[in-house]
C-alpha cells in the first residue's frame, strides 16, 4: 500500500532540494572561480628566455614566470606560436598573455601590461667579424644608420626599446624585417643576408649553439644604447585587472 507523505515530509523534501539548488550553485560558481584562475601563456621560441624543447617549455623567463604564477595561485598553460600570432592573439582580444615583451606606446593601445620581471643588458652590435671591423669604427648605432651603408637585420613585430625603434622608424630603407625567430636570424646574418642585428650579451652563447654558427662574430658596444631594456608580461585587454594584480602581487613577492 503507498504511504501518503505528511505536511512534514513535504517540508523535509523541500528543504532537501533548496540545500541541493544552493549547493549546485555554490558548486558551479567555485568551478567558475577555478576557470578564472587558469591563464593561457604564449611565448616564442627564443632562447635563452624561452625555448620549445621537445613540445616543453624551458628557459630563463619561463622558469621565472612558473615561480611567479605558482606564488599567485594562477595555473599557467603554455603554448609556443611566432611572434606575429601571439601579437594578433593580444590585439584581437583572445584570452591569453605572453612573457617578455617590451612596452611600447602601440601595444599600451591594445593591451595590459605587469609590472617588470626582467631588465636585459643593453644590446650590442653583432656581426660577421669582417663586418665587424667595418662597424667597430662608429661609436654609435645612430652614427651607424646614419652612414646608410650597412642593412639592420630584425624580426617582425619585435621591439627594441622605445630609442631604437624610433631609430628604425627614420631610416626603413636600411632595415631588413623577418618573420621567424632569433635563430633563423642569425642563420641569415651567417649567410649575409644583412650586415648586422642586434644582440644582449646573454643571448650570444646559447643563439650562436642553437644556430649552430661556427663563424666568428664579434658583439660590439655602442654609446647611445640605453642600458637595460624591461620586459614585461603582456596580457589581452580580455583578461581580468583581478587577476593581472594577483600576478603583479607576486612579481613583487618574488622580486624580494
């Protein structure tokens, strides 16, 4: 026979749901809160900074930025794209960041900055030694573009510094602009495809490996480079001012 259910009963019932309506809720939103704190990181394959060895990420500024995003509690995923893809990933509003990058007037307009997690050594001329002989003369790489005797090998999308860049921006003519990475780079400059490119003193020994350039260059010091260019992580605009502050949060902490 079917038992009827009590005044009671029904409001046991209903109770019992109510927790359960609540606790899906609860649930569902911790699982948002957990989605939130995922961040999706691009970078390029440009040792010593970052490097795709065996579909693994490694490097100076990868190991940095593990540190960083494991002090803020963000669950980091890499992905290693060129640098055009990961700029137009940036500008097109994809949920994503990169590491790295320098801050330039053109990339405030469409992206979110951290604070600094690196300054490099001021970049030097680096060249065929033969070249290098030619170049050794001028004190200045201002002095070097102006003589307009010598082509500039650089990558696409890539910035040098707010002094260099503009430098670039007033002679175009003698700027040969690449799409690939830092190693193809200099695979170019061994086969003369432009006079000289530009170079921190601790990217020489792993670019010149990783190239594999038994060729003698030379790294020549100009005047006029500003000493130690900032790198930052760079964030879509997509991405939640929350967040970014937990990461700058944490670049502190591990600056300390």
């Amino acid at each position: 026979m079917r038992k009827c259910s009590s005044p009671s009963d029904s409001s046991t019932i209903y109770v019992y749901l109510f927790v359960a309506s609540l606790l899906s809720i609860v649930l569902t939103g911790a699982s948002f809160a957990l989605a939130e704190e995922r961040l999706s990181i691009l970078y390029i394959n440009y040792p010593p900074y970052y490097a795709n060895e065996d579909d693994k990420p490694k490097g100076l500024l990868i190991s940095k930025v593990k540190k960083i995003m494991k002090k803020a509690g963000v669950k980091a995923e890499f992905a290693c794209y060129p640098s055009k893809r990961i700029l137009d990933a940036i500008q097109y509003g994809e949920d994503v960041a990169s590491i790295g990058w320098f801050k330039t007037k053109e990339r405030e307009s469409y992206a979110k900055f951290s604070l600094p997690i690196y300054t490099n050594k001021a970049v030097g001329v680096f060249a065929l030694t033969e070249v290098g002989k030619k170049l050794s003369v001028f004190s200045s790489l201002k002095a070097i573009m102006q003589s307009r005797q010598f082509t500039l090998g650089l990558i696409a999308g890539h910035s040098e510094g707010s002094y260099i860049d503009g430098l670039i921006r007033l002679f175009p003519e003698h700027v040969s602009v690449v799409n690939g990475c830092q190693v193809q780079l200099l695979k170019m400059l061994k086969e003369r495809r432009f006079d000289y490119i530009l170079l921190p003193p601790e990217e020489v020994e792993t670019l010149t490996e990783e190239a594999r350039i038994n060729r003698e260059f030379v790294l020549l010091e100009m005047d006029d480079i500003p000493e130690g260019n900032k790198r930052y992580i760079i964030y879509s605009k997509s991405i939640p001012q929350a967040l970014i502050d937990k990461v700058d949060n944490a670049i502190l902490e591990t600056s300390e």
